[in-house]
C-alpha cells in the first residue's frame, strides 16, 4: 500500500472493509503502472465527492458494476449473439450476454432485447437501420425476386441504397427537449433520413398531440420516434403508437433517460413504451444505473433485424460492458430498484415545488419525470451563468435550452437539474428543500459580467462572495451526510 493509499482515505487501515482493501490495492497496482491515470481516477472520486451531482442524465453504479466491467472481458471478441458467434472461445460471454437479455425480458416484459450497443447513441443507429433494412431493403430484396442482399447486382443494390437513404423520421425538436441523434443536422441521423421535427406548444411547453397527428399526416414518417433529453413531463405512448400506426410508421421510442422509471414501474399504463412501441431504445448509464452503455428492446417481428446491430451499425461487442450492464439489471429487478425510482421521481417534485413556492420559473410548471428545467430569464441571466455559479457553488447541473430560447444552444436560457445521481446517495425530501435554497439563493446573488460596451455578457458573471461561502458549506455538511461509495471511504 503505497502513495494512493494516504493520498484519498481518512480510514485506518485495519479499519477498511475488503472492498476498501481490494479497490486501494488494485489503483495501487495501476499507479505503477500508470501513475498519471491512477491519479485522475483517485481526483475524479474526491471531485465527486465534493460536489452535488445535478446533471439529469448521470448517475452513480455500484461498485459491483465498476468490477464486472473493469476487467480481463474487455480482451474478447465476441460478433455475433450468443450461440451463433463468429468467433471461437465465447462460451462465458454466451452466458453474460444470454442473462443479460434474459433480465431485461424479465424487467421490462419485452418480446427481445439486444445488450451490445455502446452506447445511447449507438443503439438508435442499430434502431433506425434496422427499421430501414426491415421496411426497405427486405421489401425491395423480396420485389427484385431475390432472395438475399448478396443476389444483388451491383446496380440493384444502388438502387435500394437509394431508397434506404430516402426515409423520412418524425421526431420532437432539439429546442423542445429531443436528443441529437434525432435528426439534429450535425448527426448522422439527420444525413441518412430526411428529419422532421415537432415542438410542444410554446405556451405550455407540453407536447402538442393534436399537431403531432397533423404533422404525421402530412409528412407520412417511416419512423415516428417519442423520447426525451429534456423534457420534463411523461409521455403518453399509447396516443403516440395511435398516430404512428395511422400514417403506417414504425412507432420508436427512445427512452434513455427514463429507462429507470420504467424498470422501477414509475411509468404505467400508457407511460410505459414497451406495450406500444415497435422498438425502444435506451442507455444504461441514466436513471438506469449501470455501466455507459446502450440497449434495444423490441418485439419479435424486430428480433433478426436487431440482432445483426453488429456489423450493421456497430463494431465488436464490448464483453466487459456487457458483463456491468447484466449486474446493473440484476440490481434493477431487486425492490429497493423500484422504491429507488419512485424516490427519484418524488425528489424532482419537491425539489421543483420548493423552487417554485420561491418564485422560480419552471418550464411547464412543474416535473413528473426526474428533471426538471429553470428558466433562468427572469433573473437576467443566461443559462451558462447560472450553470458557471451553481458549479462554484458546488452543485454540478447542464445549462438547457428551454423551447423556442433567445439565447440560442451556446448560451441558452435555462438550466436542467436532475435528482437521479443524489437520490443514489440516500437524498430524500428535506435535502431537496435545502438545496432548492442553495440554488435560489445562487440565482439570487449572481450578476451578468458588464462588457467594455456597456452590454452584459452572457457567459461572465460573479456571485456575492459571502452568498458562495455559505452555499459551498451547505453543500459540503450534505455531502459528509451521505457519503459516496462509503465502502470505499
Ligand atoms: C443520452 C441520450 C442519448 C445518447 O446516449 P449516449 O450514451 O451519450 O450516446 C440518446 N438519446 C437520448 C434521448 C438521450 O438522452
């Protein structure tokens, strides 16, 4: 036991738990190896630990996730689905990645599931080209009388390469809370399909479904996709596949940042995707819990299309990953999962009615979901103010557009908060009330930087000294209250 040893624990050595010993035993092992990456990760955990985790989409997993990904799994190549490999020697990932489907057919009582995608982002693309090679290529393959993409002449496949590049997605908006890889211009999704976009309404900042059906109508979308980065409300999937089946779209959702409030049954009923979507997608890393990772869940009539993600859309499978990803949904299907997700989704609500009996705007007023989103206008600030002084503060958040936002995607007018990483941490209702009085008071006391011209900046700003002091301490006497990874402390 070495230089990490003293540099990151107040513990007494006889006094540390065997996942104390274990963890300062393998970073030490790593130092002498690698001194300057031991020494981030060792930086990164007290940096964790002294800070409010805010931001929506992050999360903590257990140390038990960290090892199965940590490990000698990452060595394997495993192409293929289990039993069908294209690679010898793949019996163990065979059995990780066979539980790891079989755990999330039991979480989220789905017809298939596909644990390979890397990430969030990758499982969408391994979705919509499946979806593609599905409606498209398999059809036109079929009109061509051939049997398999490999008959094609050279010129036949041109001719459906054409055509698969020619679909249309239907997807909500960037500025209404979508994610970029739904059709935004600088990703690919917006270069392979033609996309087309939906707001909520900019009154209420609710989706709008009266004008999503009108838009279907007239756009007729081979994908109509549902899901959120920041959106604050619930969607209704049983409304969404309505529309979708009207227009003859394959009905999509993206669910990677409640995918835990599904698992954990928050979302019931017509919140829960799984009865109505064709094919979902999530990450594993959000309210999940697990490893950064991605997964597809569909029905039958998806599976073979899906299952060829990889080479479709994906490099080799991540055996390491996979075996974290399977940990996480053996946590998830344990009660305390489902008590977890339902205390998140009750800290987002006190924590936005505590903000909002101060006088704080939220879009749409509220929160039903695990985030929620400041509109920062009222206080002459722009979201990247807000974002730099609640960070001296020592609470970690995302600045956010809210819709239709003056301030444009660099600067934005809002701040999205998320209650996921601290109720990890045991939080409950009488932190979100204090916290809520930490972030007003912050709001309260940070001002616009003057510039030479005698405009404000909108990335600039100072907070009261004194306001900062007693905020960083509030923050500071929270966080020794609930400990992260107090096994290793
Ligand atoms: C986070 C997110 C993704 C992307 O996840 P990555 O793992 O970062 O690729 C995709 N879609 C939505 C809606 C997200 O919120």
């Amino acid at each position: 036991m070495t230089y990490l040893n003293s540099y990151f624990t107040k513990t007494p050595e006889k006094e540390r738990s065997s996942a104390a010993i274990a963890f300062f035993a393998a970073l030490d092992h790593l130092y002498s190896t690698a001194p300057s990456v031991a020494t981030a990760i060792v930086q990164e955990l007290q940096d964790q630990r002294a800070f409010l985790k805010m931001i929506a989409s992050e999360n903590y997993c257990s140390l038990a996730v960290q090892l199965a990904m940590g490990n000698l799994l990452t060595d394997k190549y495993a192409e293929g689905i289990p039993g069908h490999r294209f690679y010898a020697g793949c019996e163990n990932v065979d059995a990780i990645e066979t539980e790891a489907i079989e755990l999330l057919k039991e979480i989220f009582h789905v017809e298939h599931a596909y644990v390979q995608p890397h990430s969030g982002a990758d499982a969408n693309l391994v979705a919509f080209w499946a979806c593609l090679v599905k409606r498209v290529q398999t059809k036109e393959i079929e009109r061509l009388g051939k049997k398999t993409l490999d008959e094609l002449t050279p010129a036949e496949y041109e001719g459906v390469r054409q055509l698969l590049v020619n679909q249309k997605i239907l997807a909500m908006s960037l500025n209404s809370g979508g994610h970029l890889t739904h059709g935004y211009r600088h990703n690919i999704s917006s270069k392979m399909m033609q996309a087309f976009h939906y707001d909520v309404d900019p009154i209420t900042g609710l989706l709008d479904y009266k004008s999503i059906a009108k838009q279907a109508q007239e756009i007729r979308p081979a994908i109509l996709l549902a899901g959120y980065s920041a959106y604050p409300r619930r969607i209704n999937f049983a409304i969404m596949k309505e529309i979708a089946a009207s227009v003859g779209a394959t009905f999509m959702v993206d669910m990677a940042h409640f995918a835990g409030l599904v698992a954990g049954h928050v979302f019931q009923g017509e919140y829960n995707p799984v009865p109505y979507a064709d094919i979902i997608t999530a990450t594993t890393h959000k309210t999940m819990r697990g490893p950064r990772g991605g997964i597809v869940l569909c029905t039958n009539e998806y599976k073979e299309f899906v299952d060829k993600g990889c080479p479709l859309a994906l490099g080799g499978p991540l055996p390491h990953v996979m075996a974290a990803k399977c940990v996480a949904f053996r946590e998830a299907t344990h009660p305390d999962f489902a008590k977890y997700a339902h205390q998140v989704v009750e800290n987002a609500r006190i924590l936005s009615e505590a903000l909002m009996q101060q006088g704080v705007k939220l879009v749409t007023n509220g929160t039903e979901n695990h985030l929620l989103i400041i509109d920062v206008t009222p206080f002459h600030l722009t979201g990247r103010h807000v974002e730099t002084a609640l960070r001296q503060a020592h609470i970690t958040c995302s600045r956010n557009a809210i819709p239709f936002d003056k301030n444009g995607p660099w600067y934005t007018s809002g701040v999205r908060l998320g209650t996921a990483a601290l109720t990890t941490l045991g939080m409950g209702p009488t932190q979100m009330k204090a916290i809520a009085d930490m972030i007003v008071a912050i709001l309260k006391a940070t001002t616009a930087a003057p510039t030479a011209n005698g405009s404000s900046s909108k990335s600039l700003c100072s907070v009261a000294p004194d306001v900062l002091e007693t905020v960083q301490h509030k923050v500071q006497e929270l966080l020794v209250q609930f400990p992260l990874y107090p096994e290793i402390a």
